[in-house]
C-alpha cells in the first residue's frame, strides 16, 4: 500500500502543471514550531505542538509583516517496528489576515495519520498520508466543514553520526502533495498544493534537537499561481517532562 501511495505522490510531482497561465504571487513567511514529546506506556508516546506563522502581504517583500496563524495540536502516537499511527485535535487561530469569509475566527483541525519507514539505516526514507478534517468558524453561517489529504515522502540523513543522538548533524528533504476539497473529497479530490521542503538540524542533546528548513509552497491555478517561500524553526524537546523534573530537582 504506501508502495502504491509513493508512485502516486510521483505521480502528481511529475505532472505538476508547469505552464504559465497568469500571473504568479510570491510570499515570504516565517514559521516557529516547538514539539513536545513524552512516552506514555509501550509503543504510545504523547506529542504537543505549539506554532506560530508569520507573512508577507502582496507587495511587501517582509516577512513578519502580519501574524498570520497561531495554532496548538495534542496528538497520540502508536508505533511499531517500520509504522507509525497517529492521530491529534487542534485549534488554529488567525489573528490578522482575513481570509475568504473567515475573517480571521478560529479553526479546528483533526486528523488520522501513517507513516511506514521504508529504511532506517544508514538514512531514514519515510512515506506519510495524513487526512485533516478543518472546521472553519464563519460569521453567518456558523462551522464549514473541509477535508485534505497530505501524501509526503521525507528522507534523513546525519553527516557526522550513525543516528540522531547528542553532537549531531542531520539533513532533511521532504515532497508533499496536497489535495483538498468539501466535505466530498474521496468523491471529488483536487490538487491543492505541492511543498518542496529542505533542511537541517542540530542535537544539542539526546532529548533536544532544533531543526531549520526551507520550503516552498506552489499553489496552480489557471488565472494565477501563489508561491510561498517559507524559513521554519523547529524545536523538538523528548521526555521533556521528565528531564524538567531532574532539573527542578537539582
């Protein structure tokens, strides 16, 4: 199945429409993301995200322009030797940008999602399918309610050690496809967006990594296309719980 899954994410990669048929928007934004995972019992562990997106607007080259999204996640992992199940629940808020009918009022994601490790040694290749459920607060007519299909392929790599452990460097590169549509998306799916991500990260320690990428977001549409160029900040804290504990306890 996620062989199936990959072809198909090449798929849509390779016939990415690349004819101009309008006008192409450019974005710079900044992205802020800080994990916060703790093992519960066996294979389940706990996962906390807190983030933060900021943007340019049209015309304007800066980046923290406007404070774009706010955003927190809990999520629920399962894992096994080469699969990984999750699911989280979220809240998503967009303070200063408007947006078609939402003026920035909240959001609810949900979603269920997979990863299967092809290889672990000596990098890591992963495939993941993700569907999100997005309750969207409108002013008249209340919740709208939309689903998207992210399919991801993501390789890691470290440069000066077998695995990601305390001194480490490591290189990540990912390919996303986005499809999304209402609330019919299995019987009418669309191509949303396609995200090239590449990057890098440190391991300060076993438990606390931070991880800079690049990415760019490619929106086609026939009367204009969107393209969003994107520098993230990602901080991963493991067993952060505990290892708060040992150092309160010093």
């Amino acid at each position: 199945m996620m062989r199936l899954l990959f072809v198909w994410v090449m798929f849509h990669i390779i016939t990415l429409p690349v004819a101009v048929y309008g006008q192409t928007k450019s974005y710079n934004q900044f992205w802020n993301d800080f994990q916060f995972v703790t093992p519960i019992k066996g294979k389940w562990s706990n996962e906390i995200n807190i983030g933060q997106v900021w943007t340019s607007l049209s015309g304007d080259d800066d980046p923290f322009h406007s404070n774009a999204q706010l955003y927190a996640r809990v999520w629920l992992h399962y894992s096994l030797s080469k699969f990984k199940l999750s699911v989280f629940t979220g809240y998503n808020h967009n303070p200063e940008i408007k947006l078609m009918g939402q003026d920035g009022l909240p959001e609810i994601r949900s979603a269920v999602q997979g990863i299967y490790y092809f290889k672990k040694t000596p990098f890591t290749l992963s495939g993941r399918l993700r569907i999100e459920d997005h309750l969207d607060r409108r002013i008249e007519q209340g919740f709208d309610e939309s689903f998207r299909v992210r399919s991801q392929v993501k390789l890691t790599k470290t440069l000066n050690a077998t695995e990601i452990a305390k001194g480490s460097v490591y290189l990540v590169a990912s390919e996303e496809v986005f499809t999304q549509t209402a609330a019919d998306v299995f019987e009418y799916p669309r191509f949303g967006s396609n995200r090239l991500t590449i990057g890098c990260g440190y391991a300060f320690t076993n438990d606390f990594l931070v991880e800079m990428d690049y990415s760019n977001d490619y929106y086609p549409n026939k009367n204009h296309q969107l393209s969003y160029h994107t520098v993230q900040v990602n901080f991963s804290c493991y067993n952060w719980l505990k290892n708060l504990q040992n150092t309160l306890l010093r």
